[in-house]
C-alpha cells in the first residue's frame, strides 16, 4: 500500500510540474472577436451569393458547378473573401461591371441609323 501511495504522489507530482507548460489561457480581446465574425460574415455573404439561382446559371455557363463553385470559395484566403464580399455590397442589385453590352447595342443603333438615312 505504502508503494501504491508513493507512486501516484510521484505522479501528481510531476503532472502538476508539467501542467503549466501544457496549457496557456490568455484574454481575448474584442478586436480579435470582431474581426472573426466580420470574417464570418463575409465569407457567409459570398457562399449566399455563390448559391443564388442566377449566380449559378451564370457560372454553369462558364463550366463551372455549383460544387465546384462551393468548394473555390471555401479554399480562398480572408483577404479574397473580404475583397469580393466588400465588391458584392458596392455593386448596385442586378448590375454588372461589363460595360460591353452598351458598346454593342450603341454599334447596333448607329449601324440602323446609318443604313435608315
């Protein structure tokens, strides 16, 4: 009994030695909060978009899947989530930046035009 008590004494001994060095807590600041779920949010924000019907009419037209859409959102880093998620609330509903439809129904309009005069 007595070699049963001195063995887990030595244990408790050395676990309480080495227990501070196994674990380390520490504050974690309401910046570090924020920006986590900012970072959430916007990655969110992009998946939501990526799932959207017209989105993903759109991009099976440029051969790219729903799921394969998915999984490249899920492995770009915070700061490309954050740039598109930031382009995505600065784009008006329904609006794109390819201007070269305008281009071409101007092209059109003045080809009319011209053949009409």
């Amino acid at each position: 009994m007595k070699f049963l008590s001195k063995i887990i004494s030595q244990l408790l001994i050395l676990s309480m030695i080495l227990m501070p060095f196994a674990s380390q807590a520490g504050m974690i600041g309401t910046d570090q909060v924020i920006s986590q779920a900012a970072a959430q949010a916007d990655r969110a924000r992009v998946v939501e978009f990526v799932a959207r019907a017209d989105v993903e009419q759109q991009l099976q037209v440029l051969g790219l899947t729903a799921a394969n859409a998915q999984d490249r959102v899920n492995a770009m880093t915070q700061e490309e989530v954050h740039r598109i998620a930031g382009k995505i609330d600065s784009m008006p509903a329904g609006a794109s930046d390819d201007w070269w439809w305008i281009i071409v129904v101007l092209v059109v309009a003045g080809i009319i035009w011209y053949a009409w005069k």
